[in-house]
C-alpha cells in the first residue's frame, strides 16, 4: 500500500496566494511602494537577517530594484574577528563537542564607536533610500522606516554548512568542518541570533524566506505574526527532515515515502522545534520558517502556563525517529544527570528519554543498563582499551541486553548505559537537549565523513549510575504499562516515564472516537497505529485535521480538549496513539 506520510505539513493561514509575494520583482516592487507611499523624503531600509541566509543573492537584488541611495553594511561594524574569537572562546572550548549555552547578546559583537559613527553618518543625510543589511542591521539605527526580517530554518543552515555556504557569526570559516561549525551554531551563534530576533518580533514589517535561493517568498510581519498564532491554537506539525547515518536503516524510506536510492536513513526529527521547520500555507504557497518561532511568540498559548513558567520559551518534549532496520546498532551511550549538565554546561535540565519501538524484528534487541555484580573500573579501562586500540568492546560482559517487540516502551532516565541494537525501529520521545550524548562505543566503525566518532568516555564514567543493573532495570525500566481507563472502542494506559523524568506517556487503543482532556500542557502525539486518524475540537476552535501514520503533531494546550478517531480507511479498525506531556 502506498505510503500517505505527509513530509510537508502546512498551517493553512489563507487558502489564496495573493498576500505571499514570490520572486524579486514582486517583493522589491512591494518594498518600494511602502516607499512612495512614505511621505518623509529620508526613507531607512533595515534588512536584517540570521545566520546562513543568502546575503549575496538578497543585496544584489535590492540594489538592482531598490537603486538606495546609500548602503551600510552591519558586517563593518562588527569587532574584528580575531576579538570575536576571544569573545566566544570560554564558550566554545576547545572539546571536540560540547561547549557552554552562551549568554552573549548580538550587540556585543560589535564596536560600539563604529555603530555610533554610522549612526551620526545616518542623521547628517537628508534625503533618500538609506539601506541597512546584514545580520544585527536593526543596531545601525533606532528609527526605521521599514524593518524587513529575513529568517533561515536551522536544518537549511547546516546543509548549507556541509556544502561550505556559510560562516559563523563574525568570523570567516565557511571552509572549516561541519562539526567545527554546527558546534559554534549551536553554543553561541543561534542563541545570540535568537535573542536579537525575539526583540524583532513584533516590529516586523515585513519576512522574508530565503530558505530557497532564488526562489525568495515575503510575507507581512503582521501575517506571519497571526500564523505562529494561528498555530499556537491549533494541532500542527513541524516539517520532518531526514538525514542518514553510520547505523542508518531502510524503514522510513517505504514508510515516510522518501528517497529509495539513499544509501540509509538514520534519522527522522519529526519534533524538535528548535531544529524543524514550519510551513505557513498560502493556497499552494509554503512559507518556510523557524518552527521555534511559535516557542517564541505565542509561549503560553503553545505551551501552557505551568510548562512556561517552568520552562519559560523553550519547548522541551522531543520526538524523533531511530531507524536501524537493515542498519546497525546506534553507539553504546549515556547521558548527563541533571547536577552534572547543571555544573559543567550550564543547563537546567538534562536529556531523560524512552525507546517506543514503532516495529522490531524478531532478532531485535535494545541494550539498557549494566548486568549485576561488574567492576565499573574494569569495565571503564575496558573502553578506554577499546577506544584506544580499536579492539572490540566484550559488551556482553558488561551490558545488559533485552529483547524488543513492536510496541514495547524502554524508559532511559540520564544516567543509563543503553543504545538501540539493530533491525529496530525507534520513536524517541525525550526531554530536549539532546546534543549532550556521551558515547562510550561506537562498535568500531566510522562516522559518514570517514573519520572516527567522537568518544566521551570522560564523561560518561562520572555520569554512570552503576546500581542500575539487570533486575532494577526490569523492575523499572521496562513496559511500565498501568491501565488509566478504558471505554467502549477505547484503552488508555499509561507507559511511562520513570519518576526521575517530567515528562509522562499515554497510549491509547482506539476503534471509535476517543476524548482526550486539556491538562493545561502542551502535547505531542504520534500515530503508532492506524493508516489515517481524525482530530477535532470539542468545542469548534479549530477545523478537523487528519494525521496518518507515524505522524507526529502538536496540540498546543490553547487548543483545548480534543476528540480523536479513525477516519478514511482506518475507520472501524484498531488505531493507536502515543501522547507526551509535562508534568504538573
């Protein structure tokens, strides 16, 4: 049967394309209509734009359509880059892979004598089309006529980085390592660019998505404005995207309808808004941006007043795909207790997760926990012997392995020895950090750009909780699965997390519509089982909406209770979901 996994999800904010302007001439024809229609005879363009956007493409368009009178570019202000180096160092560090949260601000990578000096160069012109460009071009002036925004999806900034596209903040590396690169975007680059762009929200004037070269789409700031809103009340998804790996496997490619000549796909981050995107919809017309720009806008609408408050606009449930069908094991791994993400990252809150296996195989196995009575020591000088030499890891001493069917849940609070074996399909539901992974093995294999993975044995021996062997595990680790209710044509059970973790798990088996109550959390769902399910409002708030199967969506907590059933070809059929939620 032909897959119906829809790999481009839309929130539909007008069902006509008119207000989404598409191609140069348009947008620069729109911009300079605002102009005519200003009746000052000094006119400041602000073109300011995030990291990895198509700078080159985007000036020499509205220099050929705008004819400003005079440019400033925000990159002249900047520090030189020698003084950003040593600005972001204590941050960046010299560890292959982790770094410290920044708590930079834009402005500070800038010379401050060198803004003012544009600023005074500003006020002395009369008259004309003043442009400003470049990323932190709002600094350059406190009295814009027309801010333009222009945004970029983090998963495009990091494709651009692998094809040497961009650079970093400040600094000009577009040839360094992508892992040098993702590195410095994740610690420093992208908090700073979000702070900036946080202020910018509500002064848009008008986005632009860049996210297509040469094929730039602009909407109104009050229109993408009133589509993260639009989003915040009702169930969405952000765009899905794919990418292979070492230990990658052929499952999504039937499923998710994706690319059969890809080698592998390993995984599928279908929830993890700081990295998704979000298609706004104009007719046929997809607007490309930032899924976390809903996080950031509409906090409380999407997240609900406990979650925020505890959280502030950070969205922290992630769901995402682990595909080894036909594919290996994921590295052997731990992640940070939450005390020692606090002290040596800067983190308030640690990577707890759970294996839901979406299918298995018959041989498939998910490794969790150390067996009973090893010498950590020896186990520890087992893998710096192993790291160091390239000899295999005797796992089978030291690692605990479990058998693993469709549909069972393994919970993994920080802490946990695990990674999931082969020929397993994995729906990860976890808490939201997720860069903090310590591996401790990686099967002696290389990594798709042919060198070693990085190993983080160091810190994985102080992170390790070695009483969680072979019977806790089973006791409490493993399809924790309670029945919460139960009523013609439905189940509802609770699976998990452990009680070291926040977030909570609820399963249900449904035939006929199943009601599901507002808990004041945000929710995200994913159709375990099912062709095509149905979601709607109890009390009309949004149209009906259908998902298929593997789908994952948000119901932000303003979109109030929902009921859920099968429609099209699943009507009448046993369908499932899975929901996570914070708990309050």
């Amino acid at each position: 049967m032909k897959s119906n996994f829809n790999k481009y999800p839309v929130v539909q904010v007008r069902k006509t394309e008119e207000e989404c302007l598409v191609g140069w001439v348009a947008i620069t024809r729109q911009l300079n209509q605002v102009f005519e229609d200003e009746n000052s005879r000094k006119k400041i363009l602000v073109v300011d734009c995030y990291q990895g956007t198509c700078e080159k493409e985007i000036l020499k368009s509205l220099l050929l359509d705008i004819h400003p009178d005079k440019i400033f570019l925000s990159k002249s202000c900047m520090l030189p880059e020698q003084e950003i180096h040593d600005l972001t160092q204590t941050d960046v560090t010299e560890d292959r892979i982790f770094g410290y949260m920044t708590r930079l601000n834009l402005d500070q990578f800038f010379d401050q004598d060198k803004i003012d000096e544009v600023k005074t160069r500003i006020a002395n012109i009369q008259e004309g089309i003043i442009l400003l460009f470049g990323i932190g071009a709002s600094l350059l002036t406190d009295e814009p006529h027309v801010l333009v925004y222009v945004d970029m999806a983090r998963w495009e900034i990091q494709l651009r980085m692998r094809r040497d596209e961009v650079n970093n903040l400040g600094i000009t590396n577009f040839t360094d390592t992508f892992e040098r690169q993702y590195k410095r975007g994740y610690f420093v680059d992208w908090r700073v660019l979000d702070r900036h762009k946080k202020k910018l929200m509500g002064r848009w004037d008008f986005v632009l998505d860049t996210n297509t070269c040469n094929e730039p789409k602009m909407l109104s700031g009050s229109l993408v404005r009133e589509g993260l809103t639009q989003a915040a009340h009702q169930p969405f998804s952000p765009v899905p995207y794919f990418d292979e790996g070492p230990w990658g496997g052929q499952w999504m490619k039937e499923v998710c309808d994706l690319d059969p000549d890809k080698k592998n796909y390993a995984w599928c981050f279908n929830c993890v808004p700081e990295e998704n995107s979000l298609y706004l919809g104009f007719g046929n017309i997809k607007f490309e941006l930032p899924s976390v720009n809903v996080v950031f806008y509409e906090p409380v609408a999407l997240l609900g007043d406990p979650v925020h408050g505890r959280f502030g606009d950070e969205f922290p449930i992630r769901f995402d795909f682990l595909d080894t069908m036909g594919g290996g094991n994921l590295s052997l791994q731990v992640h940070p207790i939450t005390e020692y993400i606090q002290e040596k990252f800067g983190l308030h809150y640690t990577q707890d997760e759970s294996y839901y296996m979406l299918d298995a195989k018959e041989d498939t196995i998910v490794y969790l926990g150390l067996k009973e009575g090893i010498d950590g020591e020896q186990m520890m000088a087992e893998l710096i012997k192993s790291e160091t030499t390239g000899e295999q890891f005797p796992d089978e001493q030291y690692i605990e392995k479990w058998p693993a069917k469709k549909h069972d849940h393994f919970l993994i609070p920080a802490g946990t020895v695990h990674c999931s074996g082969r020929n397993g399909m994995v729906l990860e539901i976890s808490s939201t950090p997720y860069i903090f992974t310590f591996k401790l093995w990686d099967w002696g294999r290389l990594g798709l750009d042919g060198n070693p993975r990085p190993i983080n044995i160091e810190h994985g021996k102080n992170v390790i909780q070695w009483n969680r062997t072979t019977q806790w595990i089973k006791d409490n680790l493993i399809n924790q699965v309670k029945l919460l209710g139960s009523g013609e044509g439905w189940e509802c059970q609770q699976t998990g997390l452990h009680e070291r973790e926040f977030i909570e798990t609820h399963r249900h088996w449904f035939t006929e519509p199943v009601f599901h109550h507002n808990s004041s959390s945000v929710q995200v769902f994913n159709v375990i089982q099912g062709r095509e399910i149905i979601v709607e409002s109890t009390t009309g708030l949004f149209e009906p909406m259908v998902f298929h199967y593997a789908e994952t969506f948000i119901v932000p907590a303003a979109a109030g209770s929902i009921m859920i059933s099968p429609c099209g070809e699943s009507t009448g059929k046993k369908c499932g979901t899975i929901a996570a939620y914070v708990r309050t």
